[in-house]
C-alpha cells in the first residue's frame, strides 16, 4: 500500500480568479513536510504514486487537504491521465476535479481530456475518484470504434461500462454539426465491444425522422463477430415484392468466415447464397461464393408463366509462395448455369452480363530438385461458352517433364558448337477430356463420352553459329500417343451410311518430324547531319529462314469402299482408327516445308525542343515503325497451291506511350474460279493483280486523362480504379463495358474515405476539373472469297469527368458502324455527400434498359441503413 505523494516541475505565480491564500512556495514547502511532523498522516486507498503538473501554479491547502493546479494541469495515475485548465485534488475523499478557464474574452478554453488506456473523452467538466475508479462527466466528446459520441452526462462505472443520458452518436468527424446522427436518452458503453441504447430515433441535418427503434445494439469490436445481416426491401415488377440479401453472418474463427443470405419474392422465387473468406498467414487465403435462385416469372396458371434454376459457384485459392518453394497450389472457379449473368434477379454486373465464357482452373505443381530437375503439374480446367451452352473439361490433365540434359556438354560447362549443345527433354502429358451441355452437365452420359489419352515427346534440339553472324538452330521431335479408345469405319450398303464402331481398347502411334532455321540481325543507320530535327534513322531486320519435314505415317490408316450407284464410281475412302480421339489421327501427307519471315523495325533520333541541352541529351529515340513481319511457307512436297498466305503484321506509333495502331493482313498469290473457289493458278495469270488481300485488321486502344494534358497533381482516375482491369497500355478499358451496379456493392464508400481532404478547400471557380476518356477501336475486313465485306466494325468510348470534388458523371457506350447502332450504353452519376454517398445508374436503351438508384451511409457499421430502388429489365423469352 502507498502513500499519497505529489510530483510535479516548476512553476511560477500568477494573479487569477482563484484565490490564493499564501505564497506558493511556502505552500509546496509545507506539503513537503506533511509527512515529517507529528501528525498522523491517514493512510489512503491509492495503490500508485500521482504525478501532477500545471504551468502558471500547482498550491496545496493544509486545511481543506486539497491540491489546485492552474493552466495546462496534468494529473497521471497508472494509466489514468487527466488534463484540464483546472484540477483540484481533494485528499479527503480521493476525488479529483476538472474543467476548463475562460479566458479574457470570455471563450471556454482548456477543456478537459480524459486518458484511461486507448479511450479518450473530451468532456466540459468532470469528477473521478481514485479509489472507485468511478467518473461523472459532462458535455463529454469521445470516439468508440465508428461511431463519435457526445453526451450530456456520462457516468464511468468501471473500466469495462459507461452509462450516458441525451447522447447523439453519429460517425461524422464533425460531432458539432454532424450531417446526421442518431439521438438515444440512455446509452451503455462497453468499450470495444457495444453500444447498447434506449429508444433511439434519427436525425438528418438536426430534423428528426421517423425512423426509430425501441433499443439498438451497436457493436465495437475491431475482431469480427456473428449476427444478423438486415435485409433490404423493395418491389419488383415481375416479381412482387422482396426480401434480399437477408441472413446470418458466421465469425468461425481469426482464420475463416461464412455469410449465408437468402431473398424472397411474394410470387414465390427465391435465391440462396454462401459467402466465406478464408486466410492463414504466410501459407493461403482465398474465398469461396455459392448462389442458387429459383426464378417465376408470373403467376402460376398465367399465359406467361415459367420458372427455371440457375446456379454459379465461384472460388479463388492463392497459396503464399514462401510457405512451400518446391510445390505450390492454386484454383480460380467460375462455373455454373450459362444464363446465370443474365437472368439472376440480384446480379447487376454488366462486366460478367457481357462476358460470354466462364473459365475456372485449378492446379497442383511440385518441383523435385536435383540434376536433371523434374516437374509435374495436375490441373483441372472448365471452359464454358454461355450462347452455345457448350462445356469443355479436363478432370484431370496430368504434365511430367524432365529438364533439359546436355549429355555431351563439356565438364568446364563452356558449350561451343553443333555437338556440344545437343540436348533433350522428356514430356509427358496425360487427360481425361470431357466435351458435355448444360443440359448433360454432371450426368451419367457426360463422363460416358470422355477421352483419355497420354502424348509422350522428346525433343532433341541443338544450336550453334555460322560465319560469327547467322544463328542456326536443329531440332527433331519424338512422339508416342496413347489411347484407350479407336474407332473403326465402315459403309453399311443398305442405309447407305458410314458405321463407327468405338472400341475400348488400348492403342497407340508414333510420330517424328524435323527443323532447322537460320536468322541473323542486319542494322541500317541513315544519318542526316547535328543540324537537322531528324539526325538519324535506324533500321533493324530480323530475317529468318526455316526448313521443316513431316513425314506421311500411313501406316496407320485403313480403307473402306464406298460403293457408287449400280457398280459405278466407287470410291476407295481412307480413315485412321484414331481419328476422334483426344489427340487426333497423324497425318498421313507428307510435308516439305520452306518458310521465311522478315521483322523491322524503325526508329529515329529526334531534337528535343528543350534548347538548352548539349550534346546526346538534345536527343530522344521515337519509333516510327515497330515489328513491321512478313512471314510465308511453302510446301515442296504438295501437288498444287504449294504457297500459303503471305501475313503481315505492323504497329504504328502515334502518340508515344500512348496510341499505337495495330495492324494485320494476309495477301495470297492464287486466282479464285467461277464458283470462288481457290485453283492452282496465279491471280496474275488470271488477269487479276499480284495479290489479293484477303483479310485485314486495325485496331487501336487509347487512354486519355486530364493529367496527360495539364499536369494534374492527383491523378483522380487511377485513385478511383480499385481493383480494376487495365490494359497492356497502362488505362483502365473497365468502364468500356460499363460498371457494376451491385445493389451489395459499398466498395464506393471505402473509396470515398481514401479521396484528398483538401479537395474539399477547392472552390468552385479555381477547381481543376479531372477528367477521363478510353477508346477502343476495331475493323476487320473479309475477302477470302470474294466477299469484299468489312465482317465488323466498332467504337467503344468510355468517359468520367468529377464535375466538382463531390460530383462525379460518366459514360459507357460504343457504336457498330457495320449494323448501323449503338452498343450497350450505361450512364453514371455519383455524388459524394460527405458520411453519405449516393449512386444514379441508367441503362437508357437497348434489351438491358434499366436504372438503378443508391443513396447510404458510407461507415461499413452502418452500411444497412441505405435506399435503393431499381427498374429491372425487361425479360424476354
């Protein structure tokens, strides 16, 4: 047990309201000296010693056993701190006062702050005791977890509960003047853990509103912790009225979540979702999503009645690299009915609406260490194209590989020449390949008609060089193919039909081929002087030849005679057993291949316009041309049309690091006949050119911002893309298709708190607007058969423009030149209303015409408490 002491620095006297009865020092003098005279000192409940401080004086009154201290007080004890303009210390009944000084001018000033641990109140006036550990505090200001909360009078009971009367919390920072608030008559604090209160009713902009509830419950926990999600309500046209995304939240543990909603609509369809993220520090974390609607359309015994199921399971899996170097384990799921996007009555995304394909994957690799190193890889994939319902999987495909040998590489490890940089490699892959329909999906049928097969190949392959200039590379590849299944034709004379007989049984073929190429670099400089702009231009080719052999495995190929009408014209028909298996027949013609292919690029060395640099730095590199190829085969060994199609392919740079035009295209050297069809004859002897274009492409992406033009300090756009897409050209091409309007989605409101504070000093005449504009650009033109068509033709345009640091608009849409109208088009306008944000999407035309309005608090503690109201699209049959 302790005595009372008192510590504190120095101080000096002051005249002031306060009386004072002696002179300071003799006062510290003779507190100092309690503890040496005669007189019993009472012993106190204090358990620690009480440093005190105060900067005009700090003087103890023998008489009333009271320590005052004036301007910028100071009183600690354990973890207590109290500071205030005035505290006075009553040693009788170990209480401890404090308030503030009004100054000269009449302003209360010096308010107290009380400390105990990380709670922090800022009330006028307060009175705690040391024994009890009990406060009563008024006008107090303080902050508990979202919420700031300010109360008339606030009563600390113990370290764990407050107990407040007329108290108004709201998670707006400015407690005097809040946008809202929620007003309670009696409220109990449980510090980092609840809020719990009377009668509580709401404010908005000191109006009070109807909206109020006999007793609410708040939780503080930073940890968290199991409840009830609230459902919103609403009215759908084709559905009536709805319950949604109502349920129950599942804290399992610091390791794993699970949300399960639900909606209900009062013609009777209804959806089910499981929600639960995941996440082991330093080893995986992922999340997993389960949705399963029952949709009515109508009523029951209506004309237009009809109700169907759709279903999506999505589920993403990353394994931390550092928990396993030498393996690792990885899924990324999204599969499900193929009208999911487009039907589910709470699913807005218009990304996955215009999305056609689902892809998931998941995959297991392990790296075995040593020399020669192995590998091997098990992934399950799913495509799914959701317009022909079609599904292809893999469950599993199996890959083995051992690294690259170099069996006649020298001991030094310095490989020289054609022998000393043969090597080889072993592979082997193996599936289980299933092609199936929605309809089909999971059922028997579906694995009754998979394909199982194993490729193994060795490549063999070396390299050396030629005259010091000419790389030159060999190789020769090796493969067997095994299959557990073959087919067997023949022509069945009375129905006149082809009969194929699968047979279940193990077979396998052996294939080779060889190449070899030659290329090398040839650089071209034309140099116009220092004088000029232009002082230089550069020309790289890259020109390369190659040679290939495929023999013809006929060996493997069987007939069957097809008989013709009454004996005549009977056709001798060739097949391979393998023919419909996974890796297909080898082919039976043999190949002699010639190729060639030629790169360029240019570029020239450009004056800056920056007069005052000397010497290289004047100069900056600009590409004029880049990877301008051309590239064609030639078959020796075939009867006719021995030439392929010549290709062409460029990328024209406009702006630097900015636009570039693509370009692509294909020119063939053979005429076309009457029924344009292709013959053995060149379009130049037919009358025609020397080549005809037969198919083209442009295509560009471009990316503009008001930063690019006027050297915007905050680039507002990239602050607001989180967690977008972004192209290869570094500009978010999201917006292009439009944006989610997930009636579910609140991510706005945490981007929202992320914006510059200082946005809001700017005013309205000296605010720089930040804007924002993607384009995409395609055209494609066809003529392998004289159609002399453009096949498609299309500009997709997205813009956002922040109309003021609170208003935000955008838009989305493109334009099909080639069918004369517009693409989906979604207009957006955002305002940001400080603790409030409020969302307007529209759909203005088109099968999808819709809007859709939000209006919420954005503090994620209160995020139920929202509006939103939605016309759904029309359904269609």
């Amino acid at each position: 047990m302790f005595f009372l002491t008192f510590a504190g620095k120095s101080f000096a006297q002051v005249n002031d309201s306060i009386n004072v009865d002696q002179n300071p020092k003799e006062s510290l003098q003779d507190s100092t000296q309690i503890s040496q005279d005669s007189i019993k000192v009472k012993q106190s409940m204090l358990t620690d010693i009480i440093s005190t401080s105060a900067i005009d004086y700090r003087r103890f009154d023998r008489k009333e056993n009271k320590l005052y201290l004036y301007n910028e007080a100071k009183v600690n004890y354990q973890d207590y701190k109290i500071d205030a303009g005035i505290i006075i210390i009553d040693n009788n009944t170990n209480e401890v006062y404090a308030k503030g000084i009004v100054d000269s001018t009449g302003v209360y000033t010096q308010s107290p702050v009380f400390d105990q641990g990380k709670n922090t109140i800022k009330p006028d006036s307060l009175v705690f005791n040391f024994n009890t550990k009990k406060a009563l505090v008024y006008n107090s200001r303080t902050n508990q977890g979202a919420f700031n909360v300010k109360s008339k009078t606030s009563k600390r009971v113990n370290d764990s509960v407050y107990y407040s009367a007329d108290a108004i919390f709201t998670t707006d920072d400015d407690l005097e003047n809040p946008d809202y608030f929620f007003r309670a008559r009696k409220i109990k604090f449980v510090p980092d853990k609840k809020i719990v209160t009377s009668w509580v009713n709401m404010y908005i902009a000191d109006v009070p509103t109807p909206l109020g509830l006999p007793f609410g419950y708040f939780p503080l926990t930073d940890k968290q912790a199991s409840g009830f999600i609230i459902p919103s309500f609403g009215e759908n046209v084709n559905r009536g009225f709805f319950l949604q995304n109502g349920g129950y939240y599942f804290a399992i543990s610091d390791y794993v979540d699970l949300a399960l909603t639900g909606d209900y609509y009062s013609n009777g369809s209804y959806g089910f979702r499981a929600q639960s993220n995941y996440n082991v520090r330093y080893r995986f974390n992922g999340n997993f999503n389960f949705n399963i609607e029952k949709l009515l359309n109508e009523e029951r015994g209506f004309p237009n009645f009809s109700e169907q199921s759709i279903f999506n399971v999505r589920w993403s899996h990353q394994q931390d690299s550092k928990s396993n170097p030498n393996s690792r384990f990885s899924a990324s799921v999204n599969f499900g009915s193929s009208k999911y996007y487009r039907e589910s009555i709470n699913q807005n995304n218009t990304g996955n609406f215009l999305n056609n394909t689902f892809k998931s994957s998941i995959s297991y690799s392990k790296t075995f260490a040593g020399e020669p190193q192995m590998n091997l890889n098990v992934t399950a994939t799913h495509s799914q194209n959701t317009n022909t319902e079609r599904i292809n999987m893999t469950l599993p495909t199996a890959q083995f590989s051992v690294g690259r040998i170099y069996p006649f590489a020298p001991k030094d490890g310095i490989k020289k020449g054609i022998i000393d940089n043969v090597n080889l490699q072993y592979n082997v892959r193996a599936e289980n390949r299933i092609n199936t329909t929605d309809s089909l999906f999971f059922k028997p049928q579906m694995f009754k008609d998979a394909q199982i097969g194993a490729k193994h190949s060795i490549p063999l392959s070396t390299n050396f060089k030629v005259f010091d200039h000419f790389s030159v590379s060999a190789s020769t590849n090796l493969e067997e193919v095994w299959t557990l299944k073959t087919i067997d034709q023949s022509f069945d004379e009375i129905n006149r039909t082809v009969v194929r007989d699968t047979t279940d049984t193990f077979d396998r073929y052996m294939t080779y081929n060889f190449s070899a190429s030659v290329g090398t670099t040839v650089y071209g400089m034309f140099n116009f002087g220092d004088d000029k702009k232009i002082k230089a231009i550069r020309h790289v080719m890259q020109p390369s030849i190659g040679y290939s052999i495929n023999p013809g495995f006929d060996q493997y190929y069987d007939s069957y005679t097809k008989p013709g009408i009454a004996g005549i014209d009977d056709q001798e028909i060739e097949y391979s057993r393998f023919e419909g298996t996974l890796y297909g027949a080898p082919s039976n013609r043999f190949a002699n291949n010639l190729s060639f292919s030629l790169t360029n690029d240019f570029e020239a060395k450009v004056r800056k316009k920056d007069s005052t640099l000397v010497g290289d730095e004047r100069y900056e590199k600009r590409k004029l041309l880049s990877n301008f190829s051309i590239g064609a085969n030639y078959n020796l060994a075939a009867d006719s049309l021995k030439l392929s199609d010549i290709s062409l392919r460029a990328s024209i740079p406009i702006i630097k690091d900015k636009l570039s035009i693509n370009t692509s295209g294909a020119l063939n050297m053979y005429a076309l006949d009457n029924n344009n069809q292709i013959i053995d004859k060149l379009n130049i002897n037919n009358g025609g050119s020397l080549f005809r274009l037969t198919r083209a492409n442009v295509s560009f992406n471009y990316g503009l911002k008001s930063s690019d033009l006027f050297g915007n300090k905050d680039d507002d756009k990239d602050k607001s893309n989180n967690g977008k897409n972004r192209n290869e050209k570094g500009f978010d091409d999201t917006d292009l298709f439009g944006s989610d309007n997930s009636i579910n989605d609140l991510s706005q409101g945490e981007i929202d708190a992320d914006k510059n504070e200082d946005d809001e000093d700017e005013t309205l005449y000296n605010y720089k607007i930040p804007w924002s504009l993607n384009l995409a650009y395609t055209m494609t033109y066809n003529n392998t058969a004289r159609q002399n068509e453009i096949s498609s033709h299309s500009i997709m345009f997205s813009g956002d423009v922040d109309l003021s640091p609170k208003w935000s608009v955008g838009v989305s849409s493109g334009y099909d030149i080639k069918n004369k109208g517009f693409t989906f088009t979604q207009l957006r306008f955002s305002r940001d209303l400080n603790t409030w944000r409020m969302n307007f999407n529209w759909t203005p035309f088109g099968s999808r015409k819709s809007w859709f309005f939000f209006i919420g608090i954005k503090a994620n503690v209160l995020s139920d408490i929202k509006y939103d109201k939605n016309r759904e699209r029309d359904r269609q049959l």
